[in-house]
C-alpha cells in the first residue's frame, strides 16, 4: 500500500502534470475572456450593422419536427468569430515576442576561386590556399 501511494504522489506531483494543470486553468481563463470579447463586442458590431444580435429563432418546420438552422448559424459563426479573435491575438502575441533582428551573417561563404565552401571569416581558402577577404570580422 505504501509503494502505491509514494507511485501516487510522484505522478501527481511531477512536474509536468502541474504544469499541465497550470496550462489548463489558464486556457479556461483566456477562453471566456476571448469568447466575451467575441459575444460582447463582435457580435454585437455585427448585430448593429446587420440589424439582428442572434439567429437562434430561425427554423423550418417540417411535419412535427422543427429543423432550427438559426442556432446551427450561429454556433458556426460563434466559432468562425472566435478562431479568427484567436488567430489574432495570437499573431500579436508573436510579434510582441519576437524582437526584430537583422538576419545572421552565413557561416559559411564560396571560395571566389576554387568555389569551395569555406568559414565566412576565413582569411585563406582550405583547398586551394588562396587569399581571401572575409567577409565577418574574425574573433
């Protein structure tokens, strides 16, 4: 009993599960603030330019049954409006993230000469021993 329960507490306390919990809550968290913004503040820009908040009411009755298109409608566009609120935001997430650089200098550059691949800092050529400039300062 007492091995099952240390083999319990190092599953649970491993620290990719905690991590996993942590991601979880926080996805839980980011996700009513993205679907707020996309019922509160989206569909309600759309609502005032189409002129309708919701096709819930939608339908087609058919013998006794009601087919309600309207609320199919409207998840589609409920899900459509949320990829593309997370599409953007995660894009300026990146782009907040990622500084911008110069692209890094080749390591490695042609011989003028022989055509060899040789150093971009070096000075002489491996294979056919000929001067060369560099092209990176050499360190």
């Amino acid at each position: 009993m007492k091995n099952m329960l240390d083999e319990f507490k190092e599953f649970a306390l491993k620290g990719n599960l905690i991590e996993l919990a942590v991601a979880f809550i926080l996805a839980l968290a980011f996700s009513a603030v993205v679907l707020s913004l996309v019922n509160d503040v989206v569909l309600q820009i759309i609502a005032a330019i189409v002129g309708q908040p919701s096709f819930d009411g939608l339908s087609i009755n058919l013998n006794d049954s009601s087919i309600r298109y309207g609320a199919f409608l409207m998840a589609l566009i409920n899900f459509l409006l949320v990829a593309f609120v997370l599409f953007l935001i995660v894009k300026a997430v990146n782009k907040l993230q990622r500084p911008n650089r110069e692209a890094p200098a080749p390591a490695t550059r042609n011989c003028p000469f022989c055509f060899t691949v040789i150093p971009a800092a070096a000075t002489r050529c491996s294979a056919c021993t000929s001067e060369v400039a560099p092209t990176e300062p050499a360190r």
